[in-house]
C-alpha cells in the first residue's frame, strides 16, 4: 500500500485529494495546525475524516515537519499548506512569505537529510506570473510575480528546482491556474458570489458588494485539478507542469451563470465598490497546459459554468437546510459577511 503525507489537509485541494487518494487505496496522512477551534468541516463534508491519519504540524516549524515525515514514511508528499489569498499576503507580507516561500525550503530539507526517494509535488500557482494581459501562459512565460504570494510562490517554485538539480530529488511544480468547488474558502471571489446568491434568492441578504468585475480568470475544477496533482507524481521525471483550462471568463460570467441558475438578474443586486478595487491586481490570467496534455495525459473536462452551478446548488442547499435546523459540516455560518473588519489604510493594494 502506497502512503502520502498532504500539507494543508484541511483546505479545499487537501481535502478533495485525500479523498481521491483514499480510492486509489493509498494509506492517507494529513498535517493541521493546532487552531483554538478545530477545523475539520471539509473532511466530514467529504466523509473521509475518519480515514485519515492527522499528524499536527505547523509549516513554520520545522521539527514537526520532520517529525511528521518520519511518522508517516511517505513515499508521497504533496505540499498544499499556505497562506492562499493573494489579498492577505498584502496584509500580511513576512508571514506569508515564511508559509509560502521558506516553508517549502523546510520540507525539501527535511526529505533531503530522511529520505530522498520521496517523492514531492509543490502547489505552485499562476501568480508567479504576475499580469500577462490577454497572452497564453505557459511554463516558458516569463514570471514577473505583483504580490508578495506570488513572490514567495516563485521563490518556493525554484527552491524546488534547485534542490532537483542538487541533490536529485523527485521534486515536481503544478503551476495551477485558480480551481473552484463547493468547499472553496468563502473569501475567494467564486464563492462569495455563489454563497451571496443563495442567500439573495432566500431573502437572507439584499446586495453582494464587490470591486473590479472586469477581472478575467482560468477558472478549473478542484477536484478535477486534484487529480492532476497525483499523476504529475506518477510520472517517470519530475519536472513544472501548467494546469489550466485554456479559457477565460471575467467576474461579470461569474455573476451572469451564479445568479441565472438561480433566475436572477445580478444587476439588481450587486453594488460596485472602488474601495474594494485592488490597486495592484492582476487583470487577466489565461493557461495553456498543452505540455501536461502531451507528457502526463491529464487535460480538464468540465467547464466552469457547471462548476459555478454546482456551487450555487450545494449553496443554496445549505442555507435552506440551515433554515429548516438542520446540522451539517459547513463554514458560512460561521463567517463574517456581517461583522465589522477594520482593515488598515492603505493608499494601494
Ligand atoms: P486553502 O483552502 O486556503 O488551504 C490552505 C491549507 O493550508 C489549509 O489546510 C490551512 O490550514 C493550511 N495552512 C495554512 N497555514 C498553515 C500553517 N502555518 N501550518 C499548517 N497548515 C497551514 O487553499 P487551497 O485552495 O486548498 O490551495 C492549496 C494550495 O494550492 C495552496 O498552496 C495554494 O496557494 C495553492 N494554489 C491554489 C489555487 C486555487 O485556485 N485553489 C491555485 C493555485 C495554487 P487551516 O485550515 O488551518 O487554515
């Protein structure tokens, strides 16, 4: 039986990819963090919490990383734990450059000095590439990262190369383009659209507040993009692969197919906000993932008008089973849409 070790196990992509690996008859281990509540919504949602052997460690801790490689003897490990929101990395710039940069450094480190026949596949992400407007990228495009995620993305994205050459590691980027699903983190703005919606339709909520809809994006499926992940490991030669759809869509598409799924006009309801425009954002981001198509085999099936409406769905699912009582794994209640944040000034982000 095969093992692997998932960083960020309690996220969206760790989630969807323990299940995938738990069918592929692999022994799954999960690293979480110690929170003061804990956080396991996503695996009881999949119903896989039971089948996974949790292992607490910190990614800025670089003892129970090692500890939590030697526990678990992987012959996979698949790094996912960061701080993913480009906007927070602004807010928090050091912290996000230890989770996501020097982070990486650690687990290379830790596998060079335990074992360096494990092999390791780093989330890597297309805003290493900053803004590229209106061209295809692909894993020749230069990368010119616009935040300090993105930087410290790039940074981990040649620490995995250097550590390949030096010291012949199965080391191994995805460089995915966003990805989307029922359990993406509310922040993101496919999910606040969606989350809103089912609320509007409800009555629960009267508008959805949100900056620049002329925003364009390579939107794929999570849990179609998981499987990406694994086979980029089953391959012979380590090596960066794009994971992309090859299409693009703004913020306006995403309001259009969320909302008409629902019977609405989003015009009605959805106020824009200046305030809520990022002054440093990149505009339009557009895959090309021929190389994963020809070296792994993998290309994406499922267009994202059906992954917004099955997210309006399971949405608007949950808000009318919260209404009638019933209790279920779920985060939206739970989050803020209501209470008052008070983000610093800033002239710019
Ligand atoms: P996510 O839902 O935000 O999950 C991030 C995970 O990292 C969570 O399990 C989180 O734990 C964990 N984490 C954060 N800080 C940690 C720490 N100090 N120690 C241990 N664990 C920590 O992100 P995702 O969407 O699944 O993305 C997975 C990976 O792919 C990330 O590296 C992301 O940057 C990258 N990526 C994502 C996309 C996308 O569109 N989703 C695109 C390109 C690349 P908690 O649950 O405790 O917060």
């Amino acid at each position: 039986m095969k093992r692997a070790l998932i960083t960020g196990i309690t996220g969206q992509d760790g989630a969807y990819l323990a299940k995938f690996l738990i069918k592929k008859n692999y022994k799954v281990y999960g690293t979480f963090r110690r929170t003061s509540t804990p956080n396991f919504w996503r695996l009881k949602y999949l119903k896989i919490l039971e089948k996974i052997n949790l292992i607490p460690s910190d990614i800025l801790d670089y003892g129970s990383i090692y500890q939590s490689i030697k526990i678990s003897k992987p012959n996979e490990i698949y790094n996912l734990a960061a701080q993913s929101f480009v906007k927070v990395s602004f807010e928090q710039p050091s912290v996000t450059t230890e989770l996501d940069g020097v982070s990486t450094l650690r687990y290379l480190e830790a596998i060079r000095l335990l074992n360096p026949k494990i092999k390791f596949y780093q989330a890597s992400t297309s805003e290493i590439y900053g803004n590229q407007i209106k061209k295809k990228i692909n894993e020749e495009t230069k990368m010119l990262p616009s935040s300090p995620y993105g930087a410290a993305k790039l940074y981990s994205f040649h620490t995995v190369k250097i550590y390949r050459a030096a010291y012949n590691l199965f080391a191994s980027n995805g460089i995915l383009f966003n990805h989307e699903s029922p359990i993406r983190g509310l922040e993101f703005v496919t999910r606040k659209v969606t989350n809103a919606a089912a609320q509007i339709k409800l009555g629960l909520i009267k508008k959805l507040e949100l900056g620049n809809l002329d925003i364009f994006r390579d939107w794929g499926n999570a849990e179609e993009y998981v499987e990406g992940m694994w086979k980029i490991l089953q391959h012979k030669n380590p090596d960066d692969f794009v994971v992309a759809t090859g299409k693009s869509y703004s913020i306006r598409n995403l309001l259009s197919f969320s909302f008409s799924r629902l019977g609405l006009d989003w015009r009605k309801y959805v106020v824009q906000k200046k305030s809520l425009y990022r002054a440093v954002d990149v505009r339009h981001l557009l895959g090309d993932c021929k190389k994963m198509k020809k070296i792994i085999g993998w290309y994406p099936k499922i267009q994202f008008k059906d992954t917004v409406e099955q997210m309006v769905d399971e949405d608007l699912k949950r808000w009318t089973d919260k209404i009638n009582g019933k209790s279920f794994p779920w985060d939206a209640e739970n989050y803020p849409t209501n209470i008052k944040v008070v983000y610093r000034k800033r002239k710019k982000y």
